[in-house]
C-alpha cells in the first residue's frame, strides 16, 4: 500500500509531466518555429550572450535578453564590480558543450486570460553543465578575482518565449537557479511563473 508520501511523490511526478507535455505543445502551437534540437541551440546561443555581456559590463546588450528582475540583478552586479575597482572582466567558456549536451528539465506554460493566446507564455528550465574561465583585473592589470584554470559550473536556466507574434520575439532568461553546495536543493535568483508575471503579460498585450 503507498504511504501518504509516496502518493504525494507520483501526484508531483504525474503533474509535472503534464505540465511538460502541455509547455511542449503551446511552444510548438505559439513560439513557432519551435523544435527542440533548434531551441537548444538558441538556449545555448543565450546563455553564451548573456554571459558575455555581463563581462562586459554592456546593460543596455542586456535589455533584450534578460526579463527586468534578472536585468536589475545583473545591474546590481555590474555595478558592484565597478565599485570595487574591477575594470575589465574576461570570461569564455573551456571546451563549448553542444547543444545536445544540454538538458531540459522541466517545462511550463500559462496565458494571463485563458481567451487570449496572446497573454501567454512558455517556459523551459534547462540544466548547464560547463567549464569556463573567468578573471577580473584592476586598473593596473593585476588579476583581483578568479585565475588562469577553468572552473565547473553548474546552473538551471528558465528561459522565456512570449505568445504573442512580435518581430523582436526570442527566448529571453527570466530566472536562474544556482545548486546548494552540499545538498541536492536549487536557490532561485529571479521568480519565474507567478501570478503578478502573468498581469504583467496580460497588461503588456492589452497596452
């Protein structure tokens, strides 16, 4: 007989797979031309932009690609680093992983009014598994933070891609989630779904 936890474990397990299964046909039915191998492709593309223009200390770069929570956090770290006297920012990844080592995890869809497709959004949570290289120098070119030898990262990306036919439509980061050193638990940087995300979608469209 399952125990009381064991059914609240298949309840999860069930829904989250629906919830998968319905984010993969809103993107194949709104976010076209959806396919997955194309889509990690794009994500891989992202993570690389954004990545690179966080070095670089470009925010306006940033606008585009990031949902406004995630590009006030990366604001707040720009403007930290500068503060601190770090005037340049090397970072690449070592060995550039394909996109089919890529992983999405989880996948979820939501419209701001269920009438409306154009109030709606699709996300997919995407687990990176990397090398990279990261320095930060001084105004003199003394190395302040990081080194020479690559480092492994692990990151959970939730990436963005709005109902809505626009030109300018494209993923975007809207959350990132960072492994608990020690444990098996994700710390979230930036909400994802929530109910004030969707009267913003729903206002956005209405405007």
């Amino acid at each position: 007989m399952l125990t009381p936890k064991g059914l609240k474990y298949l309840w999860r397990r069930a829904k989250g797979s629906a919830q998968n299964v319905y984010a993969l046909a809103m993107a194949h039915k709104y976010a076209k031309p959806f396919k997955m191998p194309l889509f990690k492709q794009e994500a891989l593309r992202l993570y690389e932009e954004v990545n690179t223009h966080v070095a670089a200390g470009d925010r306006r770069a940033l606008i585009a690609l990031t949902a406004p929570n995630v590009n006030t956090t990366f604001k707040r770290q720009i403007k930290a680093r500068e503060d601190a006297g770090w005037t340049r920012v090397e970072w690449a990844l070592v060995n550039r992983p394909t996109a089919e080592n890529l992983s999405v995890v989880q996948g979820r869809a939501a419209m701001g009014d269920p009438k409306d497709p154009n109030t709606g959004f699709v996300q997919f949570t995407i687990r990176f598994n990397t090398k990279q290289r990261f320095r930060a120098f001084s105004k003199s070119g003394a190395v302040v933070a990081g080194g020479p030898d690559p480092v492994d990262v692990e990151e959970l990306w939730v990436v963005e891609h709005p109902f809505k036919k626009q030109e300018t439509n494209r993923w975007r980061l809207v959350g990132k989630l960072m492994p608990v050193p020690g444990t098996k638990e994700y710390t979230s940087s930036a909400p994802v779904i929530t109910s004030e995300s969707l009267r913003q979608h729903k206002a956005a469209q209405q405007a």
